[in-house]
C-alpha cells in the first residue's frame, strides 16, 4: 500500500529531509520523490509506501500537516487509491 505526500510553499532550507524525517519517524518508506522549485516556491510529491507504518494513517497525516503549520507549508499525505480515484476521468 501506497500513499502520495504533496508538499507546497516558499522555499527554504531543509524542506525535504524534514518530510523525509517525519516519513521516517513513521517507517513509511519513501519510493520515489520529485521535486520543483519555482522562483520563491517549492513544490514536492513523494511516493511512500505505508505497509509497515508503525502508526496509524491518520495519526502520519496529522502529524505531517503540523510540520507544515510549524514551517509555513502545505504538507498532505492521502492513500495512492484515492489519489488514483479522484484523478481518474
């Protein structure tokens, strides 16, 4: 199981290893990872794979989304198969 954390804001010093840290913290294991910066803006989706996550899903989602209040981001994890859903015509 899959899971895409997006990632928006001005950019700064540290963004991705703090993400990855928290991913980290969590065993969710990051798979593939892309990143843009464009003028003063940031931009990230990382794949993670979230099958050995020692917490629950939503504990991962709310713990990333106060990382993004503490640093000024708009950091959201959401479940690859909603993601694939809600992006399917």
């Amino acid at each position: 199981m899959k899971a895409v954390v997006t990632v928006i804001g001005k950019d700064s010093v540290g963004i991705i290893a703090e993400v990855s840290a928290e991913c980290a913290k969590h065993n969710a294991n990051i798979v593939d990872i892309t990143q843009s910066v464009l003028k003063d803006y940031f931009a990230m989706i990382m794949l993670v794979e979230i099958e050995k996550m020692e917490t629950e899903f939503a504990v991962f989602q709310r713990e990333l989304s106060a990382l993004g209040e503490k640093k000024g981001l708009d950091i959201r994890a959401m479940h690859e198969d909603i993601f694939n859903s809600m992006h399917r015509i």
